[in-house]
C-alpha cells in the first residue's frame, strides 16, 4: 500500500514538470506500455512490484530491450540491491530530490544518446569515405589493365610482331563468336570451337603454336573441365583462361560470366604479358 502511495506521489510531482507520466500496477503492464509508446526516456520501478515480481528484473528487461531508455529503482535502505549500476532513489524521498534526479537520468541518456549518435554519424561517414576510396582504386586498376591492353594490342599490329594464338572455346554460339571477332578486332589470330570434341581437334590439328585457351567451364558433356586438363597435357606451354559463371576456387585464371570484354581482353593481356 506504502508503495502505491509513493508511486502516485512520484507522478504528482513529475507532473507538474513538463514531462508525460504514465503508470503501470504491474513488470508485464510496464512492458505493454514501453511497446506501445514511441520513445519512452524513462522507467522508474519500484524494488518490489505487484505479484512479487522484482524491479530490478523489471529493470534488467528494459535494459536489453529498450537500450536508450534510463532506468531507476525506488527502495528503502534496506532493500539495497546488489547492482550498483542500477540508479536508485532512496525512500522516502522530498519532491526536490525525485526531481533532481529524474533530471540528471535524462540528461546524461541525453548525452548518451548525442554520442552515440554523433559516433554513427561518423562510421557511417568513414565508410562512405571508404567505399569512395575503393570505387576510386577499382577504377584506376581498370583504366590502367585497359591502358596495358591497349598497349599490347597496338604492338601486335606493328611489323614482325609475333601474333599470339587463341583457341575460344563456348557452346553458346552468339557468345562466342562476339568473342572471336572481338579478340579479332584486338590483333589476335582465332581457332573457335562449340564443345570439347570439337576443340580437341582443331588443338591437334593445328600446326603451330597455341599460346592461350579461352574455354567455358559450364558446357555439355563431356564438359569443359577434362578439355583444360588434356590441353594442359598435350600443350604445355598453353596458358588457360577459365570462363565460369559459377563460384569455384581453380588453378587456373578465370573470368566470371557475364564480363565486358574489355575485362576479358585484360585478363588475357595479363596472362599473355607474363610470358
């Protein structure tokens, strides 16, 4: 009864301050409240609530599910808990000090609250910045890769350069001949094969020198990955270039589908420039 009292005391007082006061007769009533009300700054419970529930329980839920919300326990010296963290206004207390308090809980959850708030508003700007200097670093790798494809391409028109070989291998048609005609364009000379079979026999029928296989990894059977494998046993000095669009750890260099082919011309460039 002591405890109603001071309860409906407390309110009388916060009252009369510019503050919303709303009461709850029980932990679970107070919970509803917190889950209806858009921003609760405050809780104050009782040590000891209706039905024998705790306060400090009461008080330990807010905590985890209502982080920015303060909190306060009202008890007497003699119900003094063990958690020193929880702020606690002693009974019986003056009209002076209820409201002091309450007053210096707001302003450091205030201060708490601009902190915080000012520490995200600098993450969040030192990932943007991040982000930033990452778009910038992707963007001058690939002007410099097509700055170096550029250069290699232009040296295989000058006279006596040595034309490097490419053997494309793509069971999509219309891919592959965009790929030929593009790698065409770039100096290349170009063997093109639909499939495996196909492509082991223009590799063994072909005479000269096949510096680089380009081969989808994703064809029908029997598939691209025995056709690397018997290229990397009948012609070792043959560089390969893996197309995939799946996500697969290789020995070999891969370029993931979809590309540009200004990106696919890069990786090859990279590849043939190492020799």
């Amino acid at each position: 009864m002591d405890e109603l009292r001071e309860a409906q005391a407390a309110k009388a007082i916060l009252s009369d301050k510019p503050y919303n006061v709303l009461t709850a007769s029980s932990g679970e009533q107070a919970l509803s409240i917190l889950e209806s009300e858009d921003a609760c700054k405050l809780v104050v419970s009782e040590s000891l609530l209706p039905g024998g529930t705790s306060g400090i329980s009461l008080i330990g839920k807010v905590r985890i599910l209502y982080p920015a919300t303060a909190v306060m326990l009202m008890t007497r010296l003699r119900d003094r808990h063990p958690d020193s963290a929880i702020p606690v206004l002693v009974k019986p207390f003056t009209a002076s000090a209820l409201i002091e308090k309450v007053e210096a809980l707001l302003a450091e959850s205030r201060q708490i609250a601009e902190s915080l708030t000012a520490a995200f508003g600098w993450s969040r700007a030192a990932k943007d910045e991040l982000e930033t200097i990452r778009q910038s670093l992707r963007e001058n790798i690939k002007q410099s890769r097509l700055r170096r494809s550029e250069r290699f391409c232009s040296g295989l028109r000058e006279p006596g350069a040595l034309v490097p070989t490419i053997l494309v291998v793509e069971d999509n048609a219309a891919l592959r001949s965009a790929i030929c005609r593009f790698l065409v364009g770039c100096g290349f000379q170009v063997l093109e094969a639909p499939d495996e079979t196909e492509a082991l026999k223009s590799s063994r029928a072909f005479n000269g020198r096949i510096d680089l296989l380009l081969s989808d990894l994703q064809m029908p059977e029997p598939g691209g990955m025995g056709l690397l494998k018997t290229i990397e046993l009948e012609r070792a000095g043959t560089d390969i270039v893996a197309m995939t669009s799946g996500d697969i750890r290789l020995p070999w260099h891969t370029v993931r589908k979809p590309f540009e082919l200004d990106d696919l011309l890069a990786e090859i460039v990279g590849v043939l420039a190492r020799r």
